[in-house]
C-alpha cells in the first residue's frame, strides 16, 4: 500500500510541475515599458488576445515583440505554437504567451509532412513570421537600445 501512495505523490508531483509552465522575466526596464504598452491596448479594445515574440539579434542583443491580435485570425503556425506552449513572460502580476522566433525556424506547422531522415530538407514545410508593431531591443544588463512601435 506504501508504494501505490508514493508513486501516486510522485505521479501528482510530476503533473502539477508540468502544468506550470516557464516563466520567463525580462529587465525591469523592458518590463515597465511593456507593461504601459500593454495597459493602453487593454484600455482600448478589451477582446483581443495579447501575446509575446522574443528573438535573438547577436550575442548581447534581444528584441521582445508585443502581439496583438485583435480579429482572433492567428496562422496555424502560431496558433499551434500558442496551444502547445508552456511559455509565458510575466509582466507586472500577469501572465502572457511566449514564443520564440526559432520556433518559426526550426518548427513546421505540418508534422506529417518531414520527410525521411537524412533526408528532410526541402520536404519540411517551414513557417516565418512578418510582425510589425510594437518591439523592444534591450541587452542583458536592461538597457534599452531601440522601441519600435510600428
């Protein structure tokens, strides 16, 4: 009876830790100016879904993009990527969708179409993103290099 009650506690363990996801958490200079941005969207238009892009320019250089998606028309990529996702970049007390650009990259919308192996390349159906909105480029140490809001 001991053993079925310690692999039921570890079992329940394993699935509240998975449940929880990532939280990621940017600069506090990066996570005030997201935080006024997003505060502004949700004043204007209450329905859309907000979410977040985070990519990787160089070595010292990252750029988070504000996403907001206003006719709830999201690509399938994107849309696959949001539900799978246990990625969320907190800001202030909220908590929002993460994805990452390499997810367009290296991802495919079409799991079934990959090709054999040694032998995907040109088989795979590839995903890209073309955002433009509201970015923030920023490095490590919280120092922000560029806004873009459009």
């Amino acid at each position: 009876m001991k053993k079925y009650i310690i692999i039921f506690l570890v079992g329940l363990t394993f699935r509240s830790y998975s449940q929880s996801g990532i939280k990621y958490f940017v600069p506090d200079t990066v996570e005030i100016l997201l935080e006024k941005q997003v505060r502004s969207f949700k004043n204007n238009i209450k329905d859309e879904k907000v979410y977040f892009l985070l990519g990787k320019e160089n070595d010292n250089t990252y750029h988070l993009s504000l996403i907001r998606d206003k006719s709830n028309q999201i690509d399938n990529m994107t849309a696959k990527l949001l539900k799978s996702n246990n990625r969320c970049i907190v800001i202030d007390q909220e908590q929002y969708p993460l994805i990452f650009d390499y997810d367009f990259t290296f991802g495919t919308p079409k799991e079934t179409q990959i090709g054999e192996f040694g032998k995907r390349e040109g088989n795979i159906v590839r995903s890209n993103m073309l955002f433009h909105g509201y970015s923030i480029y920023f490095n490590m140490k919280g120092q922000v290099l560029k806004v873009s809001k459009y």
